[in-house]
C-alpha cells in the first residue's frame, strides 16, 4: 500500500496556524512583538491579547513571544479563519485536563450556518471523562503529556473556520494549538468532514444507544469514540452495533456481534490496548486488566480507516448496552454513555442536535 501518497508532486503551499502567526501567513511566522500593543490580525481574528511571553523579554522578535492564547471565560476564540480553496493536514492542541469537556470544538465548512464538527475537545481526541490517556491510533494520536494531534484530513473549498467556545465561568490559561494546512485545489469528489458528540445519561431502559442519527446525503462513516460508565456490576459489553443505511428502517444492513467485537477486541477485553485502529481503557483497570464494577468508566475507539461504512442517501448508527443478569440472561443496562461520531459526506448536512448544557456534558 502506497504510503498517503507521499510521493507524488503537488501544485499546494504549506501553511501552519499558530498564536504567533494567527492567519498562517507566508512568510510571517514568529512575528509577535514584545509590546504592551496587540498585533493587528490577533485584534481582526478577535483574540485575547495577553502582552507578549515575559521569557521573551530579553530576546524579543523571533524568540517564542506568543506560544499560546488565554479562552476568556464564557466565551468564544476563533483559532482558524481561512479562505479555501484547501485542506487540513493536522491539529494539534493542548490544554489542562480539568477543560476537556468545558471547551467545545466547532468547525464550519465554506461559509454554512451549522458546524460541521461538534464535540468537546477531550472527547474528540478519544480522552474521555477528562482524563489525559495516550492514543496511538492513526487518525488520532495522544502522547504524554497530553499532545492531542489529529490526522483527518479535512478538505474545504471557499473557506474554513475554527472556533473554540470555553464553558467555563474562568479563563483557561495556556491554551496551545497549531494547525497544518494545504492551500491548493481540492478535487471534485472529496467529502467533507464531520464530527458530532452525543450522551444519553443514563440510558433509557430498553433504548439501544444512538452514536448518529438524521445524517443526509452522500458519504462514508469512518469512526466512533464512546465513554462508557457502568451503572451495573459485572460484564457490560454484550450489546451489538448496527448501521442503519440507505433506507433500513428496523433491520440494519450492518449489524455486528458484540460491543468489545466491534473495538477489536474479545472475551471482554483481557486488558487496555490502543492499536492503530482500534482501542480500549479501563480507567480503573488493576494490573491493566479491567475490573468491570459499578461506577467504573471506560474509553473506547474505532476508526473505519480501511473499512468505511458508506451510504448513498442517509445514515443510522446505534449501540446496544447489555449486560447480564440472574440465570444467565441479558440485561438490558441503563449506563452513562457518550459518544463522539467521525464521518465525511457532501454538503449541505442536517443540522446537529443541540449539544446540551455544560451541567449536561459534566463528568461528575
């Protein structure tokens, strides 16, 4: 298999977003001044100014003055806004662990009205529950100590915009990013990509859990993060996977065969792994295996890198939660589940459901 194509010429220009070069411009990275004054584009893209890096003082222009912002409390920070056409390479962020849910990651595609991408950031780079966790997947990489990276790429033809909303009544602090980017013709058959975040808390007794509904349009599903909480003692990861496409209506075309069969794994997860394309975490595990008690919560991922699952007009996916009960039979459990759905399709797509209040995301 040809490795991303890293041969082949390109008619693109390489552009990296930082605090120091806020509209990744050529030939203007590490610019900021050491001033009291804030630079020209952190005013246009309507940044908070801190002053420069007080490390900087003595070296002034060129010597890291600006490496990361402060996202005011309650409020929105715009960290991309750019004219297409071009794609995405790579996002890398990190910020505290105590915000992983409080910031909210959106993306918007080409001027449209609903983003395109939802989720807190934790969550989107498969840290749930607010717990750093190192992530060696493809699509997604996590290193210590908490080096979010993302690998998606993410085409977009008249423009890109990125913006971060802080739901916490404080400023977080220490808020780094830096986004790789290609300017360049995007070709005619390339989808756009997505992200939405879900929870259901607990979950309705006898509902299966839904990762995506209410998708329209052309495309193909390429993964699933979930946040698992047990509520009931013992084995949990009984339930089945089921993509509902082009149609289904209550038997899905997809149906697999267990939820740790899915996460690539069986006989209920024998220990933590991440692997390129599949893993899983018990955040209580003991000597790295799991321990399955109640209030235990665990962190699982799977990318549909070589096996999308793609639709023509319209797309379902869902989980079931069972357990067991007495006499060796199903229970039907009623957990704390969330979830973080990755796909790509043609625009224009249906607007996401409301993402909830803070209270409603809140690991307690």
């Amino acid at each position: 298999m040809e490795f991303f194509g890293i041969t082949h010429l390109k008619n693109a220009q390489t552009h990296l977003i930082t605090a120091e070069n806020v509209y990744g411009q050529k030939g203007r990275g590490g610019m900021a001044q050491v001033s009291s004054e804030p630079q020209p584009e952190v005013l246009k893209i309507g940044q908070r100014w801190d002053g420069p890096n007080g490390s900087a003082r003595d070296l002034g222009l060129k010597w890291k003055v600006r490496p990361c912002i402060t996202l005011d409390g309650n409020s929105e920070t715009t960290i991309m806004d750019t004219d297409g056409p071009g794609r995405i390479t790579h996002i890398w962020i990190t910020v505290d662990t105590p915000f992983y849910r409080d910031l909210i990651l959106r993306v918007w595609w080409d001027g449209e009205e609903s983003p395109s991408v939802e989720a807190p950031i934790g969550d989107f780079f498969c840290c749930g529950w607010k717990t750093r966790i190192n992530i060696l997947a493809l699509p997604i990489n996590v290193n210590p100590s908490g080096g979010m990276n993302s690998y998606f790429p993410m085409p977009f033809r008249k423009h890109a915009k990125i913006m971060v909303e802080n739901r916490n009544p404080n400023a977080v602090g220490g808020f780094f990013y830096a986004i790789s980017y290609e300017s360049g013709e995007v070709g005619a058959d390339e989808a756009y990509f997505h992200a939405q975040f879900n929870r259901s808390n607990p979950l309705t007794y006898m509902d299966d859990y839904v990762i995506l509904d209410g998708v329209q349009g052309r495309g193909h599903y390429v993964g699933t993060q979930m946040c698992w909480q047990q509520n009931s003692e013992g084995w949990w990861g009984e339930g089945e996977i089921k993509a509902f496409i082009d149609g289904d209506d209550e038997f899905p075309t997809y149906c697999g065969t267990g939820t740790e069969d899915y996460f690539g794994g069986a006989w209920g997860f024998g220990s933590n792994f991440s692997a390129p394309f599949l893993g899983f975490h018990d955040l209580k595990a003991t000597g790295g295996r799991p321990t399955n008690t109640v209030g235990n919560r665990h962190n699982l991922y799977r990318f549909h890198i070589m096996d999308p699952i793609r639709f023509e007009s319209d797309l379902r996916v869902t989980m079931q939660a069972i357990g067991w009960r007495s006499e060796g039979r199903y229970l039907p459990l009623q957990d704390d589940i969330s979830s973080v759905a990755y796909w790509y399709q043609t625009e224009p797509h249906s607007t996401f459901s409301p993402l909830g209040t803070r209270d409603d995301l809140e690991v307690i």
